[in-house]
C-alpha cells in the first residue's frame, strides 16, 4: 500500500471519529458515553499508521 494512500486513510478514519463525536454532542449525548471509546480509536488509528508506515519502508541497504 503505498504511503499517500496510508496517509489518505489515516486521515479519513480521523474525520470520521471527530465526526460521531460532533454526532454525539449535537444528540446530546453524555460524554461518559463517548469520549472514553473516541480516545481509543483515535489511539488504535495512530498506532496502525505507525505500522503501515513502519511495514512499507523499504530497508537501507
């Protein structure tokens, strides 16, 4: 997978989780209920952007 498409990725899955979280505040929902889980996801985003970028790196030489 190349690194634009990575980054592409990365980027969407973000504004994707920063769009249920504005979902969740105009619905007025508590936000026990969804900051907790917003966190781990934005985690989990990161370190599988680390991964991929880490796995498609070519090795020097």
């Amino acid at each position: 997978m190349p690194r634009a498409k990575i980054l592409i990725a990365y980027i969407v899955i973000d504004l994707l989780i920063v769009g249920g979280v504005v979902w969740c505040v105009f619905q007025h929902v508590p936000v026990s209920k969804y900051f907790f889980p917003a966190i781990l996801l934005f985690i989990a985003n990161g370190v599988w952007l680390v991964v991929m970028t880490v796995r498609n790196t070519p090795r020097r030489q």
